[in-house]
C-alpha cells in the first residue's frame, strides 16, 4: 500500500466509527471473527483498545492484520484502523 492510499484511507476512516474494543481479555477467536467479518462487509474499520488490555494499540492491530489478512491503515493513541478488500469485490473483476 502506498502512502498516498494510505493518506485516502485515513481520511474515509475519520468518519467511520469506532466499532471494536479489544478489552483484557485480548484477541480471542471470537474477535477474529467479528473483526474479519466486518472487514468482509465495510472493507475499512476502525478499533480502540481498552485501558485494561495487556496489548498496546499496535500490538493488537499488527496481530489482527496477520489473522485476517488486512493491512494497518494507522495506529493513533489506543485506536487502530484495518483495511481489506472484499473478496466479493475481487471475484467480480
């Protein structure tokens, strides 16, 4: 990914919402799921760690990008973004 679509990412993730926590518990099978599911559907999500987790934003985001197969857009303060395209996007090409 280039800086430059890295750039546009960022500013189309200003106005989505911050859906997904990852709390104490950490990165379990389930969040994996809801975050993979999501990326399926939206392409573009943004996540916030919690305070009580033992991971730091970065941490979090790097390990979801490798269990879902997206790209970190950005890792600011406790929240992160994650990009990827749709499969369904991919197979009409």
């Amino acid at each position: 990914m280039t800086s430059k679509e890295r750039a546009y990412l960022r500013g189309l993730a200003n106005r989505v919402p911050s859906l997904y926590q990852v709390g104490k518990d950490g990165i379990t099978e389930n969040v994996i799921k809801q975050i993979d599911d999501a990326l399926e559907a939206r392409e573009l999500i943004k996540g916030n760690v919690l305070e009580n987790s033992m991971m730091s934003a970065r941490e979090v985001a790097e390990e979801l990008a490798a269990a879902t197969s997206s790209q970190v857009v950005q890792v600011i303060g406790n929240r992160f973004i994650l990009y990827r395209r749709t499969k369904k996007n991919l197979c009409e090409m």
